[in-house]
C-alpha cells in the first residue's frame, strides 16, 4: 500500500499510471509503480492481478 503523503492511485484506477516509480528499468523499459502496476516503455501494463492493459499509445 502506498504510504506516500498523498496516496498514489490504486491499481483499479483509471489514472493507475500517476503513481510513483519504486523500482525504475529504462534500460530494459519497464517501471514498477508504487500500486504494483508494471509498465512498459509501449504503454502496456501487467496489473497485480495479472491482468494485462494493452499498450495505448496517443495516435
């Protein structure tokens, strides 16, 4: 659970994305979110349920 001052959004959210990196992987493009929301550098996420959130790039 976040223990920020302002809590991060939860991983059910629909701004899931504006939680804070904990563990940061540009290299190998990928950020683990204080929610446990795994992004990828393609916009894609793998939720902590292990549902997955197909990459949704702007057009």
């Amino acid at each position: 659970m976040c223990r920020h001052t302002q809590p991060c959004p939860t991983a059910e959210s629909p701004d899931r994305e504006g939680a804070a990196v904990v563990a940061g992987h540009p290299e190998q493009g990928w950020s683990l979110l204080c929610n446990a929301v795994l992004i990828s550098e393609d916009t894609g996420e793998l939720l902590p349920d292990g549902r997955t959130v197909a990459p949704h790039r702007p057009v």
